[in-house]
C-alpha cells in the first residue's frame, strides 16, 4: 500500500486473501467524513469497523492486505475498503500512530 494513495481493486475482491491473521486493531479516536456519515448507514459503518478491528481488510487487493498485515506488525497506516449493500463504497483507515480511525468514501480522501 503506497503511503500517498491508497488503491483499493474491486477487480481482485474475488481473489482469496492470504491466511487471515487476527489482529486487534486500536482505533483511536474514531469519526468519519460528513459524505461518508450520510451515506453509510450506521449499522453497515458499525460492522465494517468491526471487520477492520479484527483484521478482515474488506476489498483490498492482495497487496494491500499484505501491506495492512505488515502495518500491524511495523506500525504503518492501515486502510481497509468496503462497500455498503446499496453499492456505496467506503474506506476505513486508522493512522500509523492509532490515534485516529477515519471512515471515509474515496472521494473524500
């Protein structure tokens, strides 16, 4: 995952994502974007945060979640990708630090 912008694939979301390792992410303060609050309904952005906290990364392509795994390890920016079952796709990502977890849409980024 480059550290200037991050590039989630749908195109590789079929693909299977390496042994999954369970990992706690610390989330820091949590908030998310104004797009992103009026378009993902709570419960879709409270399951997705779930899934990032445990180490599910979404749809990243495989790289990405290499990346995030590898993050977890060095302490690097994390970023996880989703899409809200109306098709709305989201992000989460917590900074390298923990201190911050943002949901946000890719426009917002």
């Amino acid at each position: 995952m480059s550290s200037d912008s991050p590039t989630p694939q749908s195109s590789d979301a079929n693909q299977p994502k390496p042994q999954r390792k369970t990992w706690s992410v610390p989330l820091g303060e949590l908030c998310a974007t104004t797009n992103a609050a009026n378009q993902i309904p709570g419960h879709v952005m409270l399951l997705a945060i779930a899934r990032h906290c445990s180490g599910d990364w979404g749809e990243v392509c495989q790289e990405d979640w290499l990346s995030n795994d590898e993050a977890m390890e060095v302490g690097n920016r994390i970023l996880s990708a989703y899409t809200a079952p109306d098709g709305v796709k989201f992000w989460i990502i917590t900074e390298w630090d923990c201190s911050v977890t943002t949901v946000l849409l890719p426009d917002d980024y």
